[in-house]
C-alpha cells in the first residue's frame, strides 16, 4: 500500500473520531461509506480502548491540546492504538502517523506527534475495564462478580451471525452453499442461525443480494424465534419500533400466515425497512409512520401480539457499537427508561384481552429492564409477567437477560406480559 494511502487511513479515522468524541456523532453514521479495513480497524478500536488510550497520550502531553486541535488529539489516540493494540513495527507505527499529520493539514504538529508516541509503552498498562465510571460502576452494582467478565467481554469484536431465510432456501442448503465458498461457520441454537468465525462484507455472502440470507445477531434472533412461538395463523401482530426490521422478517420466515402492522416514527427508517424486505422477498405486511407513544395511527381493532422493541441505551451492544462507551450519558439512560414505560402504557391500549405484549430492549441495564417492567405491572392490575426461557442467558424477576459473556449474542432482555381477560 502506498505511504500516502496509508496516511489517508490514519487521518480519515482520527476524523471519524473527532466527530464522535467531538459532537456525538453516532459511529454506524461516521463509517457509513468508510471502505479501508485499516481505517474501519483504527476506528472501532480506538472507541473499544478510548478511556486507557486517552489516559496514557493525556500523561504525556506537556499541556493539553486546543479544543479546535481534537482531530490531532484522534491521530495520537490512533498512533497509540497501533502501538499498545495491534501487530504494527514500533517504527512503522510512529513514522506513518507522523506522516499523517500533513494530510490533517497541521504539519507543525509532526515534532508533537512523533514525541508524544515514542514516549508511549508497547503494550497497555494492566487491565483497564475501557468504560466510562458511571457505566462501570452500574455494571458492578448490578452484576458483582460477573461484573469483571462482561466489561472485558464488551471490549471484544463482535460475532457476525447470519439468519437464513427459510422463505427461499432451506437451512441446509445454505450451509452448503457456504462450504462451497469456502466460509468457515458455526451453527447456533436455531435451524436458521449461522454464525461466521471470520466477519465479512454482507455482500460477499452466497446469494444476499437475492435475499436468501441476512445479517442478524443470534440473540435478536432467539427473540424472534420466541415471537413466533406465541403466535397462530391468521393472529393480528403489531412491530413497534420495527425499523431496521430483522425480528419482524424473522417472524414472516417463520412459516405462519400472520397479519403484521410495522410501526416507526422515522421515515427515513421505514424506508430502510421497506428497502430490505423487497431484497428479502416480503410483502405480506403494512409499513405505518406513526408515534408509537400516540395512538393517532391505530384504526382501533386490538392485536393478538404486540412487540415492543424499545430504544434503549444499548448497553448490550459495546461490541458492536463501541462509541456508546464514549457518547452515552446517564442522562439519556434515564430518558431512555421513562420512554420505555411510556411505550408500554401507551400500547398496552391496543393489546387484546387474553394476548400478549413482548417488550425487549438490547440493554443490559435492569433500570431499562425489569425496572420499567416492574413499575408498568405495580400500575397495571391487568397485567401479568409470565416466565421466559431461552437457550442461552438468565431468568430475571420479570423476563429474561442475555448477555455478550456468550460469545454468540449481544445482551438482550425480553420479558413477556399477558393481558389477563
């Protein structure tokens, strides 16, 4: 690879970084059209690591950088990176984030740069947990002596799990299809669920384009497969927060001839949903815009099952989403859980009598969990909390909590509620 590419690597990922740290951009935004596996490497890495690599490139600034310099702080966080994280030549490390310096356009930073790294160890100092406090010490309040096991497993890259679509192609042959290609894989706990032992682009895989397959974490998967199991033919469903839509099309691959409402409140979404059923070959649902908090776009005839996938702080997928480790607040996981219990008041008007509500977040935080479950039951006579069981994860006093400690899944709660007759 040319010098002056791999510099364009560095410095487009300290740029990525910047705008995250900076101004709370969301990472699956900042890399949408980002095509370098180098860049996309610094990137991810340097958010899974942000706390120790900031601690040991701020110990040796001899004074802080200029706010408008946040982008040449990045590169030193990427130059560490490389250094303490990843099989790079010490010299190669330092000499082409140096280079980068230019593409930044601050070539007066190269001294800084260069002196700062060749002051950084090799290899991180101890076993730091690479959370913000707040999220650490809810994590050991509520975990203790699990605590240890599942920061260290949020620091890890996640699993890439596939979902057959059974609609076009049986389980079996995919698999087949896979051998043939030469793709290493792992089956998972359902006929349908594949898990890749190296990640790659989804548009490499056997016939995604024709939408045999899909991309899908197995434990949202789990979910889905729970889904389905409470449902009949012919049983009206309601997906709110159904955007990007993976557990609603895992429910119209199930087999069952179902009348499905997908609810989001945010077109460009809907679109997107819209956008992958038709490479998936479904059609047998409505797409509604609406406010799942409102009841404006409801035509009043109650459903057999309602499906909330709350928004949530996402705690339960650092693996996959490290920027949330440096752009969530407790403050937005408060907002969050008071959504939460809005949701589920709000649509607990449309469940039928003697049916079902599912609600599930990819959080693994009780106060987004069977903390807003417990107070929407203590407020609701009707309402009861039934056991879930999955084959992986715990039972909680109300639902069910899988965690990334299984190295197959993200840590997802779902608890289910029926709505006594």
């Amino acid at each position: 690879m040319p010098g002056s590419l791999r510099h364009s690597d560095r410095a487009r990922a300290a740029r990525h970084l910047a705008r995250i740290v900076g101004r709370g951009d969301s990472l699956d935004n900042v890399i949408r059209r980002e095509t370098s596996p180098l860049c996309l490497e610094l990137t991810y890495g340097c958010l899974r690591h942000h706390f120790s690599l900031t601690e040991a490139v701020e110990a040796r600034l001899a004074r802080p950088l200029r706010a408008k310099d946040l982008d040449l702080f990045c590169l030193l966080l990427v130059g560490a990176y490389q250094l303490q994280r990843m099989r790079v030549p010490i010299h190669a490390a330092i000499n082409e984030t140096v280079s980068a310096v230019r593409a930044l356009g601050k070539p007066w930073a190269a001294a800084l740069v260069n002196a700062v790294l060749r002051k950084l160890p090799v290899r991180p100092a101890g076993d730091a947990s690479d959370h913000p406090p707040w999220l650490q010490d809810r994590i050991e309040a509520q975990y203790g002596d699990q605590a240890p096991a599942l920061l260290r497993a949020n620091n890890q890259r996640a699993p890439m799990g596939l979902r057959i679509n059974r609609r076009k192609i049986e389980p079996a042959d995919y698999r087949a299809l896979l051998k043939r290609a030469d793709i290493a894989f792992d089956d998972a706990w359902l006929p349908e669920s594949i898990l890749l032992r190296k990640p790659q682009p989804s548009a490499t895989l056997p016939g995604f384009q024709d939408g045999i397959v899909a991309v899908q974490d197995v434990g949202a998967q789990l979910v889905g497969s729970f889904m389905a199991k409470q449902l009949r033919d012919g049983s009206r469903v309601l997906d709110a927060c159904a955007a990007p839509g993976g557990k609603l099309f895992h429910l119209l691959e199930s087999g069952l001839e179902l009348d499905v409402t997908a609810l989001d409140n945010a077109p460009t979404r809907l679109q997107t949903l819209t956008e992958a059923a038709q490479r998936l070959g479904h059609e047998g649902f409505r797409a509604s815009d609406g406010d799942a908090c409102g009841l404006a776009w409801w035509d009043g005839e109650p459903f057999d099952c309602v499906l909330i996938d709350a928004p949530c702080s996402g705690s339960g997928t650092l693996r996959r989403h490290p920027d949330i480790k440096v752009t969530r607040t407790p403050q937005q996981v408060l907002g969050a859980s008071q959504l939460q219990g809005a949701l589920l008041r709000n649509l607990w008007r449309t469940v039928r009598p003697g049916c079902t509500l599912l609600y599930c977040t990819c959080s693994i935080l009780a106060e987004e969990n069977d903390q807003v479950v417990e107070s929407f039951l203590k407020a609701h006579a009707d309402a009861r909390a039934v056991g879930v069981e999955l084959p992986t994860g715990t039972a909680t006093r109300h639902g069910w909590q899988m965690l990334p400690t299984e190295p197959a899944t993200d840590g997802f709660y779902l608890a289910r509620i029926d709505k006594q007759p």
